[in-house]
C-alpha cells in the first residue's frame, strides 16, 4: 500500500486510530519518503472557516493564519532586510543565499511571531541602519553602492572592534546575523548545505567504522 | 445564555478516574482489563500519535512559519504537549518572594506524550531517605513492595537498558540499548578518567517488537513529538488505546474536573462534577470508587476544593497536608564547544529520542554539604537545525583558528561565516543534573482565596523555595560540568554561573517532576494517603499520579508512578473482591 492510500484510510477509520498495525506503518515509513509540505497559507484569519494544518492546535492556526494575514514590514523595509541577509550569508560554490533560500519572509513571520522580542529592536535597527547611511552619502541604505553598504557593515560587524559610536548598530547586526543563521539553515537549502542526514526512519547501528577510528574510539 | 443546570449522567461507573496521564492511564488499563466499568475525565483535548491530526513527527523545521520556535508550545511548534507553563484562561499565582512555575498539557495522556521516556526505577534508599541523612520522611513502603510493579511494568511498555548492578540504580528487564553517538564515547572515555560512571540510559523505546500493537523504533531522535508507530510510551497510546479496546473504558474530553462529590452522611467519593470546556455546561460523573490521577498540582487543588460541610479543609484532608511537601527535581546546565569534533564526516547520528548514555549519582553526600544525588543527562551530535541553529556565533567564532589557521575577529559576514556555520555543526555538547531536594512542609500549594480560573474553579498559590541543600547541589553540579567538559578537551560557553545565579539552579517547576502535594505515610495525622494510596479520610478515595511520593530521588517520577499506579489497582481489585469496597 502507499503511504498515500493508507493514511487516506485512516481518515476514515472511527475515533481517528490507525487500522493499519503499528509494523506496516513502521515499514511503510522505512521506504524512502518525501516529507508532506504544509497546505497552502490560509488566506482568511476568520476562526469557523479555519484549514487546521496537521499538528496544529485550533487556537494555534487561528493565531498563524491571522499573522500569516498581517503585514509588518514596509517595502522599502523588506528590501533593507533582504540586501542585509544577503551580505551575512551570500551564495557561495556550495548553496545559495539567504534571500534564495526565503529568509526575509521568515523574519517577516518571527518579527510578528514574537513582537517584543524584535520588532522594536529591528526597526529600529534599520532605521539606525538608514540614518547612518545618509549621514556618510546623503542616501538609504538601499540607495548607496554595494561598496558603501559594507563600508558601514565593517563598523558594525565585529563586536569586540566596533567603536563605541557604533554598539546599537552593532546589537542590531549580531541581531540580523542570529535570524539569517537560524532562517537559513534551518530552510531546505541550508539544511542540506550543512549536511544534516536524519529526519528519515532508519536502523541506527552506532557511528561509522571509518569516524571510530579517525578519533580513536570502539565499541567494547 | 448561560445555563447553570447541571447535567447528571445516570450511569454510576465502577471507578471514576480524574486524568488520562501515565497514573490515570495505567490505573484505566488495568482496571478496565479486570472487567471494571471506567470512566476517565480528561480536560484536554482527543490525542493520538498516530492520527494524522496530531503528527508532527518527521515534519522538516520549514514546515512551520516560525521553524519551530517555542513561541506557543514552549518545546517548540512540533512538540507533543498541548499547553504549556501558561495556559490563557487557566492562571495560579505564587506567594510573594516565591516561585514556582506550573507545566500542564491538556491533552489525552497529558505530559507522557511528550516526556523524555527516563525510566529510572527508585532505588532501596531512595525510600527510605530520613533513615540515612535524618531530612524528610521514610516511605511507608519499600523497594520490595514496589519491584514486582517495576517488572511488570518493563515487561508490558518496553524499556531499554543495561543490566549495572548498582545498589541504588536497580536493573530492570531491558530491551537492548541504542550504540552510543560519537560524543558519548567520547564522554564514556573522559569520565572514565574522572571517575565519573556513564551508562546506557534507560529509556521506554522499543528498540526490539514487543507486541503486535506497537512498531520498533525506528531512529528519527524525535520521541518528544510522540510517536506514530507507538515504539515510545505514551500513555494514549501504550494504555488508553487498549483500554478503550475492552470496551469498558467511557472516555470524556474536555471534561475540567471541578470538585469531587460525597454523600454527606457516609463521607464516601460519590463521583465528580466537571465542567465541559466545550459547551461550558456543568456536568455529574458517579462512581463507586474514585482515583485522582490529574497531576501532583491538579489532584491538590481538587482536594482542596472539595469543600463540604463534613470536610470544611477540603477533601481527604483531616490532616492539613494537602498541598503541603511539594518538590520538584533541581535542574542545572552547561554547554561547551568539542574543537575535535570541528569539521566532522556527516552521517545520520539522529538514534533514539533522547540521550544514549547518562550518568547516575556516584557521589557519597556524607562527605558533601548536600544531602541528596542528582543524576547527569547529555546531549549533542549532528541534530536536526531549527529555531535558535547558528544564534551567538559571535560568542564562538573568535576564539577558534580556522582551517587555514588564521585567527578572525568574532562575529563577521559573508562566506567565511557561513563556513564557520558548517564548520561548528555537530561539535556542541550540553549537559544537565537532574537532583533531589528535600521535601519540605514549608513549600506547599493551597487554594488562592481571590483568583479563579476561566471556569469559576479557584485556583493553586504555591509558595516554593529552595533550601541550601539544593542550592549546594546545583554548585556540586557546575564544579563536575567543568572538569566534565575540560576532560573531554571541550570549552565550556558562556559564564560559569555563580552565587548571584544560585550556580544556574532552574526555578522550582521548570524540570516538570513536582511530585508529593498528598503524600503516602502510616501516620494519619502527618499523610494524606495510606501505603497503598487510598486516602486515610475517605476509603474509596485514591490518588495515582506523584502526588502520593514522600520523596522523588534523583530519579524521573514516571516509572514510579505508573508501577505505584497498577500497584494500587491490583489493591483496588482485590479489595472489592474481598467486598472492603
């Protein structure tokens, strides 16, 4: 049977139990499988009508499906963030950049997920982003040269360098780095960059002969 | 409009179980096995791991907006436990100058669907603590009493472990145990030096089939999410399943249990009302015998509020203590960074949910300024990233050489940081003790005389502090973490924390473990329950979750409660056959 069919089939078995034994459904999930992705976004924030993603409680699809609705960031914001990951982690020889791999609309989501946790702090930031742009050349962050961005980047990435002047810009930027890291490793682009292999039914038989012995170690 | 009437249910049920948790699961399988006509009142909502409404488990962090973030659900969006330390519409307070944090999951088999599967079993001195250091109170029941359970108990969840023999860390029936990960050798190997002893943990997974009703493991790391093929033990699945299977279980959800009822002549349990979470409507439950199975905090708040004119201080509570002894698990932890393991060969190291090794207490606290153990958990490895993967790398990226053996400034962009990212994968490890405190009289819950929950029902006020004892223990622990974490040619992250920090020791509640707010003893006038958990007041009143536990050892309270649990079910059979009941 397909994965597909069975749980069709419990869908439609009463008190939403398995019919299937607990072995068919542990062999079925050893085949290879392709993850199920998340219906697509609820559109309306309304609770009778609400789609109830599998593994959500009620309360919360209602919760993201209303987040999902809002909008946080400006335009003009949303570019800012979207030069800004890109800086933090550009695509290289083995994976794409953070942009490519949809972080902006995750920090989207978390700024509204979590509202005093960032959204103050990230608004901010790059309005201090802004101001500090158009004090050095008289235009946004957006608007100078990618040479001028990481003119100002330098001043701001490295805390125990940075001056003084600089240390709100400098919280907002290990800010910005924590959510790009986060946002992009853990997208499907930089889960298989850093070369995760699990999250797939397995028999676990204990760490390769050729990494025991690259550190010395054994099973007695 | 809202109607007050209260809805009677005609049918008197043999026993009435308040909670479908490890306690109140156990107590329905069994008794529902023995012919009995169960009803369980469960205040959350329907579960089952393996109904696809329910299944987080394999999910990839992407599928949820937030990457699965703890923003609400405090283990993070895929975790199996519905509610959390805050429950809106659900409050309780603390005494001023104290603290306390109250973890619920309102869901059929409560925390057990997502708990950590530690199965330790007490050990002989574990009940009979005030014999050896003088604190606390002995249990009335020894190890001998509660073994037979244990191994019942082994046989029919599954465990996995390995035969020790040490004294205090008794040995169970084990499935065999998963290969260690890379950095537990590692620790297996360093602590061995310490003399620190690290053992195969002890965990209810089914490495090995044990029935026809539940799948083997098979390796995905993810137990907290609860599993689909049953190879972990969660109370819905391993014992409410079967029990509904007998046909003699009648389970209610959204049942929020407000009182127990009595006959006011004979003092006898006659049920319990509740109020259904989904209609708000006011609803009856009679039964012959009634078990408070709804958690160490929930089942005292029930007994207090179980006023009546022949009970004015509350149900069962001729003594005054109820509520009183209360004690959760300290809690304490560090990290640390494995230069040796930078830049390691990627395999899929996920095996079972939870540690494959673990230390038990090896101390002797005669010769310490802390009276009780506390047991050590690990974790590590090449783990799925999600939510928090990469934060802080400006705190670590500094102070490493890279390949090439330049030495950069901390923090930084670009494409040397993302190497960095990939460079640092599967090199942390982290450490937690797990300890006993002392149960005092003094750290207690009672009944708040001015706040009331979103059903009318009044609420707990705990009044908790640690005593030196712990906060002595939680020193204990950083001082070992150290010398754990320097012997393994490890860097320790962040601060060591200090004596403003009470050395990092974890609020009380915030392990999950309270246990011992209606305690077992023989003395009726200083327990609420008698050895085998039948309140001393009211024959036909029981409790079977962790409120009867005199102490908890530095032992997770599961395995005991459900082995208490079937130990008091048999009494219960037994006791109506002999017509006592």
């Amino acid at each position: 049977m397909k994965r597909r069919d069975y749980l069709k089939n419990i869908g439609f078995t009463s008190l939403g139990m398995a019919v299937l034994g607990p072995e068919v459904k542990a062999a079925e999930l050893l085949e290879q499988q392709k993850p199920i992705k998340k219906g697509a976004k609820v559109a309306s924030a309304k609770s009778d009508d609400i789609k109830i993603p599998g593994g959500r409680t009620k309360d919360e699809a209602i919760r993201d499906a209303k987040l999902m609705a809002e909008k946080f960031f400006t335009e003009h914001e949303m570019k800012t963030i979207t030069i800004l990951v890109d800086i933090i982690i550009p695509a290289d020889g083995k994976s794409g950049s953070a942009s490519q791999a949809g972080v902006p609309a995750f920090i989207e989501f978390i700024a509204k997920d979590r509202p005093s946790e960032f959204k103050t702090p990230l608004r901010g930031g790059l309005r201090w982003l802004d101001s500090q742009s158009i004090k050095r050349f008289s235009k946004d962050f957006v608007g100078i040269t990618p040479q001028q961005r990481i003119e100002i980047v330098e001043d701001i990435a490295y805390p125990a360098n940075a001056k003084p002047q600089f240390s709100q810009g400098v919280s907002f930027f290990s800010l910005m780095r924590n959510l790009t890291a986060t946002g992009f490793f853990s997208s499907e682009m930089g889960i298989k960059d850093i070369g995760y292999e699990g999250n797939r039914p397995n028999q676990w038989d204990g760490v390769p002969e050729d990494v025991l012995k690259q550190y010395g170690l054994s099973y007695e | 409009m809202f109607d007050f009437q209260i809805k009677e249910n005609n049918t008197v049920f043999d026993v009435v179980i308040v909670g479908s948790g490890a306690g109140g699961g156990m107590a329905a399988h069994e008794l529902t096995k023995a012919g009995a006509k169960v009803c369980v009142l469960e205040a959350g909502q329907p579960f089952d791991p393996a109904d696809p409404k329910n299944i987080t488990q394999l999910k990839w962090p992407y599928e949820s907006p937030r990457r699965g973030a703890g923003t609400t659900r405090p283990f993070g969006d895929f975790d199996a436990a519905y509610g959390g330390w805050e429950i809106e519409g659900e409050p309780y307070t603390r005494a001023a100058g104290t603290k306390f944090d109250w973890f619920r999951s309102r869901m059929v088999g409560g925390r057990t669907n997502h708990w950590g599967r530690i199965s330790l079993r007490f050990g002989p001195d574990d009940f009979r603590r005030k014999s050896i250091d003088g604190l606390g109170d002995d249990w009335p029941i020894g190890y001998d009493d509660v073994k037979p359970y244990y191994d019942r108990l082994d046989k029919m969840v599954g465990i996995f472990g390995t035969v020790e023999g040490l004294r205090n860390e008794p040995d169970g029936i084990f499935l065999p145990p998963p290969k260690q990960r890379l950095h537990e050798l590692m620790l297996q190997k360093s602590n061995k030096r310490l003399g620190i002893p690290t053992i195969p943990s002890r965990l209810s997974i089914l490495t090995k089939p044990i029935n026809n009703d539940r799948g083997q493991c098979f390796y995905c790391n993810q137990c907290g999410r609860s599993c689909q093929a049953y190879a972990d033990f969660s109370s819905s699945s391993v014992l409410i399943k079967p029990a509904l299977k007998t046909g003699n279980l009648t389970m209610i959800t959204y049942a929020m249990a407000r009182e127990v009822l009595t006959d006011p002549t004979t003092g006898l349990a006659t049920g319990v009302s509740y109020v259904s979470t989904l209609d708000m409507q006011e609803y009856t439950v009679r039964g012959k015998i009634v078990i408070l199975a709804a958690s160490a905090g929930e089942t005292a708040r029930l007994l207090l509020n179980s006023k009546s004119a022949r009970f004015p201080q509350g149900l069962g509570n001729s003594s005054g203590i109820v509520g009183r002894y209360i004690n959760d698990s300290t809690g304490a932890s560090r990290s640390a960074i494995i230069p040796a393991l930078f830049d390691r060969k990627r395999y899929n190291e996920d095996g079972v949910g939870g540690m494959h090794v673990y230390t038990p207490w090896w101390g002797d606290n005669k010769k310490l300024d802390f009276a009780r153990g506390y047991h050590i958990e690990y974790w590590g490895g090449m783990g799925m990233p999600a939510y928090g993967f990469g934060w802080g790398i400006e705190g670590i990226n500094g102070s490493f050489p890279t390949r090439e053996g330049i030495t950069k400034a901390a923090g930084g962009y670009g494409a040397s940081l993302k190497d960095d990212y990939r460079r640092f994968y599967g090199a942390y490890v982290g450490m937690a003790g797990r300890g006993e405190p002392i149960p005092l009289e003094s750290n207690y819950c009672e009944i708040d005389p001015n706040v009331v929950d979103k059903f009318g029902i009044p609420v707990l006020r705990f009044h908790y502090k640690w005593s030196e004892h712990e906060i002595n223990q939680a020193k204990h622990m950083q001082d070992t973490f150290e010398q754990i974490i320097h012997e393994l040619g490890g860097i320790a992250l962040g601060a060591k924390p200090g004596a403003d920090r009470n050395y990092g020791l974890e609020d009380p509640g915030k392990i999950i473990h309270e246990v011992g707010t209606a305690r077992m003893g023989n003395d009726p006038n200083k327990s609420v329950l008698n050895k085998h958990c039948q309140a001393h007041d009211v024959k036909n009143l029981f409790v079977a979750d962790a409120a009867p536990f005199v102490s908890q050892g530095d032992k997770n309270a599961t395995w005991t409660i459900m082995a208490l649990s079937m130990r008091t079910s048999e009494y219960i059979i037994n006791e109506v056959k002999k017509k006592n009941l």
